[in-house]
C-alpha cells in the first residue's frame, strides 16, 4: 500500500487522488439567477445529500484565482438555486454549460435548455431534466488552503419543492433504470448505472 501526507503530493495529485477514487460521483446541474437577471446554468459534481429531514443537499464550487464563480456569487447573494439531476439525455447539453461564460452572458444561450418557471423560487427550472429540485441557501462556508487564500465555496441548500418526472416515478420511489442518472469520474470520463445488486442489512 503506497502512503502520502497531503505535504508530500502536488495540487494536482491532491486532486487527482481524490476525484480518481472518490467514484462515482453524482452530477448536479445548478441554475442560478444575478442581480441583472441573467440565468447561470453550471454543472457540479461535488454534490450529494446532507439529510432528508430537513431536506438538504450540498454543493462544493470551486474558485478561480480565489473569486467566486458566477454560481457560488449568485447563490450567497440571491439565496435561490435550483437543482436538476444529470442524466443521459441531457449530459451534452450539460457538458455545454461548463463552458467559461462571462457573468452577463446566459449558458441557456449556448446549449438545448429552456427554462421553465418555479413554483417556490425566483430562479427558473431546466426543462429537460427528469427531477428538479427548488431550493434556499441554508449556509454556506468558505474552504481556504494553507496559505489562507479562498479555494471553495461549500453550498448547504434546503430543498423547497420537488419536481419529479412521472416516468421515472412509481409508487412513492424513483426508479433509477429510468432515471437513467449519469455520474462523474476522473478527466473527462463519465459513467452510467450498470448492474444493480441488493444486500440487506443486519437487523
């Protein structure tokens, strides 16, 4: 077994031991709103749940140059986002939005999403996804390096309303062979449910 301390390993082996292992990772597709109005789309994979009740979930942005990214700005400013799941039909258009906008410009201009209107939140949904989740910022944090100098903009958000395609819904559950959800490896690689197995847990 090979060993490091965090000392030892450059940034980029720091993040490539993390995001090569840490698998698969689910996609959120974050839209946001600024002051102005312009709608920011962005896809994140260091996303997952924090707790049911409530219903939180957690986003992590990273920093350019350590300023915030138009999502992570929007967000702390505005308090809204909604959350949608990445799935196979809609991964390209997804992968559009990562491209390097400037905050006046909309990635809805650049890729197959349309919006569609909320119901708790001031921010519009995307369309195209099977499940959309309406939220509020509940906290955020600020994640600094050693040097102290600001690296990432952890999300807390509290879900407001649940936006769940019939097809994929049944009986009270989500079917995930319907769902068809995508998940993030490392570089440019991406992965899509493959066998499902059970096993119970000890009473």
């Amino acid at each position: 077994m090979l060993n490091f301390s965090p000392q030892e390993l450059t940034a980029k082996e720091k993040k490539k031991f993390l995001i090569g292992s840490v698998i698969p990772r689910p996609i959120a597709l974050v839209s946001t709103m600024s002051d102005s109005g312009v709608v920011n789309v962005a896809p994140f994979s260091y996303f997952n749940i924090v707790t049911y009740n409530p219903p939180m979930l957690s986003i992590a942005v990273q920093r350019a140059g350590g300023e915030r990214k138009d999502t992570a700005r929007n967000i702390v400013k505005n308090k809204e986002a909604v959350v949608q799941v990445v799935d196979t039909d809609n991964v390209e258009a997804a992968n559009t939005t990562s491209a390097p906008l400037g905050p006046d410009e909309s990635e809805l201009d650049i890729s197959s999403f349309t919006s569609v209107e909320s119901k708790a939140v001031n921010v519009p949904g995307l369309k195209e996804t099977k499940v959309r989740f309406e939220t509020e910022l509940y906290d955020s944090i600020v994640i600094s390096n050693d040097d102290n100098i600001p690296t990432a903009d952890v999300l807390l958000l509290r879900v407001k309303h649940y936006h769940i395609d019939g097809e994929i819904y049944r009986d009270g559950y989500i079917d995930p062979l319907k769902l068809r959800a995508v998940s993030r490896l490392a570089g440019n690689d991406y992965a899509e449910i493959g066998r499902l197995f059970t096993i119970e847990r000890p009473e």
